[in-house]
C-alpha cells in the first residue's frame, strides 16, 4: 500500500482525540457537543478557545498564534516536528496497539484513579546501568525492572507522584523492541493527569532552586541527580499551562530535551512559552542528533550543563 492510500486510511481510523490523549493533552479539553475546546497545543497559548476539534469531522482550526488548521497528519507534523515518514509510524503505533478507545459520545478523558500500593522493583537490573543509572539512585527514585505480570510485564516500573510527593501509580517504559516499536516506549496509567504533574518537582520545589534543568525523561532527572544538578521531567515533549505556572518564580531555567527533531522543535517552543510567563531567564543546550542527555557520559554531562551553574553571570 502506498504512503497517501496509508494515511487516508489512518486518518479514518484514529481520531484527533485519541491524539490528544496520547500527548498526555486531552485533559485540558472541553467537550461541547461536537467540538472539543481548548488551549492550543501547537503554540503553546493559554486562551482556553483557541484551539477546536471537530469530531464528526476529524479536522482542528486554532484561531489565535497559529491561525490555521488541518487534519489528524497536519496536527502530529506540527506538534512533534516530524516528518511524512515518522509521522506514518507514529500512527501506525496508536491504531496497531489501540491504546486508546474513543467514541464519539465518550470523549471526554475518565477520572485518573491513583494507585497508591508500592510494587517490587529490581533496581539492579542490566537496562538501568546501561544508562549510567546507579542501584542507589533507583531505589531513591523507585524505578527498576518488573519481574511480575500485568501492567510493568517486561517493563522499567517508574513510580509517579503527585506534586505534593503523594504516590499516584507507576509508568512503564517497555522493554521488547517489538512492542516498542509497535506501541511505543511508554505506558501511562488510564487517565494519568501529564499535563498537571512534573517528574520529580516534589524532591526540589521546598524550596524552588534558584536554577533548574528541564528534560524530557525521568533518566536525564536520575543522571543530572547523581551529578548534584537539580531537574524535572516533562514525560514528553509538551509544557501545559499549569506545569508553567509551577516554574514561575525560577530564576534561571536550562532546557536540555532529547537531540531529535521532535525535540529540537519542543526546545523552541517551550523557550518561548516560559520566556512569557517566567519571571527568570530561560536557556537552551541542544545535543548532538540522535542523543539523549542520558546517552552522555557523567563527564560529557557536566561539561554541558556547569556553565549554567557557576557563580558566574550568564
């Protein structure tokens, strides 16, 4: 089958709200009767109708920063940076794995149930020290492998709390490279509230340090940790209102998200966002093509994100 015959058929399939809650975004929609209604997750604005969905349609239109609209393909394009390739992989994943089951009548996200019960990890497992993660470190921030069935089965279990530090559940970040390339590298909880949490926030915010790192995964908060350098994680790619409004009083705040494409585009658009809303400064370190700040060395770390801490003005 050819690429175009592919998308038209996975344009009929997915809808933009399985999209959305996939992204960790569908949660800052409202559903009005054949529209969802919400913040445009494109440019980041905090207007709470900027940005529409059709659903008998499957088309969205954001009337404020970017004045424009499109179908399910445009919309992934334009919030993960990807190109026609990545972006058929990309659907390809969500109607393969079904993650999601969306009707029409059922869009709006079911309340997220918080799993409290502590679960047994292996934090010496094979995958953790290859990312330069040592045991002490997991078991501080109770991540390791799942041995057990269910839910982690083949998985690294990453316990999640609220911003408060209450345990909320546990994401898995797949193991099999099959699943992984069918379905992806991470697993949330039904419902799990992404866009009003950050990985890690209630180990640093009493107080906020003056200057904090940002990455995309909880691996880069581990290595940055054990090099005495304070950060959080989105879980993504996305920077919701609610999660801006928690960095507000920082003075300096370090962008350091994954060296892709999708990433390169987010570290843009974040920037600008917390450039609007912060009070501090906002830097960027972009990486090498195809490396995470978990693939460097502690060494190849450092040297990235010291200049930023030093006693000296930037």
């Amino acid at each position: 089958m050819s690429p175009s015959l592919q998308f038209n058929t996975l344009k009929k399939t997915i809808r933009i709200a399985t999209v959305l809650d996939d992204k960790g975004l569908l949660s800052t929609f409202t559903q009005r009767g054949d529209r969802l209604v919400g913040p445009c997750p494109i440019h980041g604005g905090d207007n709470q109708n900027a940005f529409v969905v059709s659903l008998s349609k499957n088309l969205w239109y954001c009337f404020t920063g970017c004045n424009r609209g499109g179908d399910i393909v445009d919309l992934v394009r334009r919030l993960d940076g990807k190109n026609f390739q990545q972006t058929l992989q990309y659907l390809r994943t969500l109607a393969g794995c079904q993650k999601i089951r969306l009707s029409l009548s059922s869009v709006t996200p079911k309340q997220f149930k918080p799993f409290v019960r502590i679960l047994p990890l292996d934090h010496c497992t094979a995958w953790l020290r290859q990312k330069k993660i040592t045991p002490q470190t997991a078991a501080f921030f109770e991540v390791g492998a799942y041995h057990g069935k269910g839910f982690l089965a083949n998985s690294i279990g990453i316990r999640l709390h609220d911003l408060n530090g209450h345990p909320i559940g546990y994401a898995a970040r797949r193991l099999l490279s099959a699943t992984v390339k069918r379905c992806g590298k991470y697993q949330f909880p039904p419902a799990f509230p992404k866009s009003t949490t950050l990985y890690n926030y209630h180990r640093i915010a009493e107080p906020l340090p003056d200057r904090l790192l940002i990455t995309e995964c909880p691996w880069g908060v581990m290595r940055l940790h054990q090099l005495n350098f304070p950060a959080v994680a989105l879980m993504g790619t996305h920077l919701s209102d609610i999660q801006c409004g928690l960095l507000e009083q920082v003075k300096d705040i370090v962008l350091m998200l994954d060296g892709d494409n999708a990433g390169v585009k987010a570290t843009h658009r974040i920037k600008e966002k917390l450039r609007k809303k912060v009070k501090g400064s906002v830097h960027s370190i972009y990486l090498p093509f195809g490396i995470d700040p978990d693939d460097l060395s502690d060494d190849e770390l450092r040297a990235k994100v010291s200049p930023f801490f030093s006693n000296q003005p930037f």
